[in-house]
C-alpha cells in the first residue's frame, strides 16, 4: 500500500503516569552505568573487604575454626556496633570512587552531545531528569554500601550462637540510615560536577578533590587556629562522626575534636542546596541559534 493511502491518527489508547516516566531513565541511566567493564570491574575489587568481613564473622563464632587456625579469643574481632562502622568506613571509599566513575557517565555524554533539549522535549521536567539520574547513581552505590552491610549483619545473626539479630536491630537501622545519607550526598555531588565539566576524566578527578581538598583544608584551618569548626570542611570525618552517634558507638575522647550533630546535618545540608542550585543553573533545555 502506498504511504500516502494511509491514514494516521494520533495514539488513543492509554497513558502512563506522568511520574512513572522518571523511572524510565532511571533504568537506562543504570544500564549506561553498568555497561562499561571498568565499573563491573570497580564494583568487584570493592567486595574483597566484604569478604574480610566475612570470614571475620566466621571466625568470631566458629570455635573449631579458631583451634585449627590457632587463633586465640581475644585475637578475634568481636562483632559489635564498632565492628559495623568499620564495615561502613570500609565501603565509603569504593562508594566515593564508584560515584566519581558513574556520575559522568549518566550526565555528561547529555551535555556533550547537546541533548538535552531533545530530553527535555519530552513530557519530562527539569526535576524528572535529575531525579532519574539520580536514581541510577543511588542505586549503583547502594551495591557497594548498605547492600553488603546488611547481608554481613544477616550473617552475623544466623552465625551466633547466641540469639543476636533482634537485640542489636538499631545496628542496622543505624547502617542504613547512616549510608543512606552518604550515597545520597555522593550522588548529589557528582551530578552537580558533571554537569559543569564536560570531559569525563576532568569530573571524575573534580568529584574527588571536591571531597579531599575542603578536607585538608578544614585540617589546616583547624590546626592554626585551634578551632574544631574547621572539620566542618572534612566531610569523610563528619559522617563518621554521624555513623558513630547512629550506631550508638562513643565518639572521640578529644571534645576539640567533635562536631554538633546540628552543625554536621545543617554542612550537608548547605552542601546538597548547593549542589541543587548548580544542577537548577545548568540543567536547561537550551536551543543555540548561531547566526
């Protein structure tokens, strides 16, 4: 049948929700992710201290496995609130990676190719696309952070010999929330990044510094002028100060050395409006006319 003998109407049958659509880039956000080998590849080397972890639960309460290792009791780990903060210490640093690696990836390549007017287009606002983004970033890093924390922490209870699990559950509410608030700072910051920086490598790098620099300069800060309000620029030190006040872990001894709970929520929470109003600047659907 020839083209012009065709009738076309316009599509009749039904919608999709309006807000169902952000999780359509969300999955394709997660699948450009993930496609790279470099981020499979990132993402296993960041459960070898899972699996050190693992076999420390073992240990812990394997008695025969301690004899035929000759291990001693008091050489073993005891599986506690301060053994969890190590685990969520452990996976911050591959999380921060991960994030530095995905970010760019998910938004980068939009602005390079200038595509986001075609995006934008689309029945999908400025919130919708930074929402989905964000999504795909919060769920890669939730693999390499509460994910693995809590199946450890579902180890640990099957493995004692003792009933365990439900007298320590605030362990894990406290595991959870704490990387929660970390992924989703991450997630913020790199966004914001790369979409300034349009090279891969140079947001990547950006990312960070952006983490590591306010960090030695708060140190400095601190040290001259004799003040612990410089740590509020060191922020792997002030969620680590959050996930020991979550878990119900004592914090330094050193009072100069401790943070207000209020100072360190209210730092990021000026940090993630900061973050929102470089991607509001930046996320534009933008048509350029060169005359």
């Amino acid at each position: 049948m020839s083209v012009y003998k065709r009738n076309y109407r316009a599509y009749t049958g039904k919608l999709t929700p309006a807000w169902t659509r952000i999780f359509v880039l969300a999955r394709y956000g997660y699948a450009e992710a993930w496609s790279s080998r470099i981020t499979v590849g990132m993402f296993t080397l960041s459960m070898v201290p899972c699996l050190v972890f693992l076999f420390a639960i073992y240990f812990a309460n394997n008695p025969v496995a301690r004899l035929l290792l000759g291990l001693r009791p008091q050489n073993v780990l005891a599986i506690n609130a301060a053994f969890f903060i190590n685990v969520l210490a452990a996976q911050s640093v591959p999380a921060l990676i991960l994030a530095s690696w995905i970010a760019p990836r998910l938004i980068t390549f939009d602005l390079a190719d200038d595509a986001l007017p075609i995006l934008l287009s689309h029945p999908i606002s400025r919130f919708g696309y930074v929402f989905g983004k964000w999504l795909a970033l919060f769920a890669s890093l939730s693999l390499v952070t509460w994910i693995p924390a809590l199946l450890l922490f579902a180890y640990q209870g099957y493995s004692s010999p003792q009933p365990w699990a439900l007298s320590h559950l605030p362990i894990a509410g406290g595991m959870v929330a704490g990387a929660v608030i970390w992924i989703a700072f991450l997630s913020l910051l790199g966004l914001a990044l790369s979409s300034w920086v349009k090279w891969r490598v140079v947001a990547t790098g950006a990312i960070i510094a952006a983490i590591l620099v306010p960090a030695g300069v708060g140190g400095i800060v601190s040290a001259v002028l004799r003040t612990r309000w410089g740590l509020l620029l060191n922020f792997p030190y002030m969620i680590s100060l959050l996930w020991q006040r979550l878990l119900g872990v004592p914090g330094p001894f050193n009072s100069k050395a401790s943070l207000p709970t209020a100072a360190i929520t209210a730092m990021f929470t000026l940090a993630c409006l900061l973050c929102v109003a470089m991607l509001y600047a930046r996320i534009r659907a933008r048509e350029v006319v060169r005359g």
